[in-house]
C-alpha cells in the first residue's frame, strides 16, 4: 500500500490527481486543506480529509510519517514559508520523495514576447516561488519541481516537458495535463527525481495565452 499525502487537495489540479487516483486499493490518499468543503463528495473510499494549513509544524510532524510521498498544490504569497515548513516536516519524519508545484516564469526562463508580457503581470509575485525552488532544490529531498503553463479547464491531456535551464516552451496547459504527470509520479516515484520540469502543451506559442 503507497501513502499519498496531499497538500492543499482542494485544488483545481490536485482534484484532478485525487480523480486520477480515487478507489485504488493499493493507494491510501491523505488529504490535507483549509477548508474540506472544497472537496467534491463523496470522499474518494481510499481518501482520509484532515482540515488544516501546511505552516501548522506541529500538524504537519503528526501527519507526515508513515507516507512514501508528498505532493503539494499551494497558493499564497508566503510560498517560500509554507516550502520551508514541508521541508522540515519531512526532514524530521524521514519522508524523502516531493512534487511541488511553483509557476513557470520563476527562472526568467520564458522567452520572447510572451516571456515579456509573463514577467509584465507576475514578477513580483514569482519571487517568493523563486525562494521556494531554491529550498526545495537545496533540501536533500528527492524533488520533483512543477512549473505549469498558464492553465486551462480543457478536458485534454497533451503536455511536453522541459528542463530546468532550458528556455519555457508554449504558453498555456491543461490542468487535466499537469495532473496527469503528477499521477505518474505518483504510480512510479522514481520517475524524474531531482527534476524541475516546465510543462506546457505543445504547438501553443504566442504572444500571450489565447484566453487573455
């Protein structure tokens, strides 16, 4: 039996891995919130709901031993402080093997035009996300870092991949798509350790997302 811990389940992606993921009998889903009222109903059979925020150490230290893996969809502007509690947590209980997902953009990786309108509307916010990579990348953890396109609600799953010092490709990704690589880590933790991945669906340059 693998043990998932999820933090901040009430997500739009994370909903999409718990769907994924839902009624398995070899994965046990914990799934930590805010507000368990974001969830949709019913609980998935294999789903445990704890309400409660990742800077709470002490619920963090009790919650954490005992999974193989973390995964974490946060949001917020203090993204390097709830990294820095999840890192310890999971230092202190011995758990190795993180998903994190950050924000594309947060290495100036994003070329063109479109790298220009990016960093027009997010700079400042990307910042605390920039400091939470750099945690993560220097815990010892066995990481993976996530940074998505701008997202979208498409029902689709077609995504590609880059690399941590390659430049961003394309300017959008479904959520479906970005839950769909988290699932497979999920099913094979040993797939892309140590990585920091961009994803984006292919064939979608511009200037900006087609939606804005």
């Amino acid at each position: 039996m693998k043990k998932i811990l999820i933090l901040g389940a009430g997500g739009q992606v994370a909903q999409w891995v718990i769907r994924a993921l839902a009624g398995r009998d070899n994965i046990a889903l914990t799934l930590l919130l805010r507000n368990p009222g974001k969830l949709p109903t019913p609980v998935p059979s294999n789903g445990t709901v704890l309400a409660g925020d990742v800077l709470d150490q002490a619920l963090l230290r009790q919650t954490m031993p005992g999974h193989d893996l973390v995964y974490a969809n946060l949001v917020g502007d203090d993204m390097e402080d709830q990294a820095n509690s999840i890192i310890a947590a999971m230092q202190a209980s011995g758990v190795e093997r993180l998903i994190f997902v950050l924000s594309m953009g947060i290495y100036d990786e994003v070329p063109g035009k479109f790298g220009a309108w990016n960093n027009a509307r997010l700079a400042e916010h990307l910042k605390p996300f920039r400091r939470a990579a750099d945690a993560i990348e220097a815990s010892g953890l066995a990481y993976t870092i996530v940074r998505p396109a701008w997202m979208t609600d498409e029902d689709e799953v077609d995504y590609e991949l880059t690399t941590r010092h390659a430049p961003f490709k394309g300017t959008v990704v479904s959520r479906k798509s970005v839950a769909d690589l988290i699932a497979s880590i999920i099913d094979a933790p040993d797939l892309h350790p140590h990585a920091n991945l961009g994803v984006n669906k292919p064939n979608t340059d511009g200037d900006k997302p087609y939606f804005m």
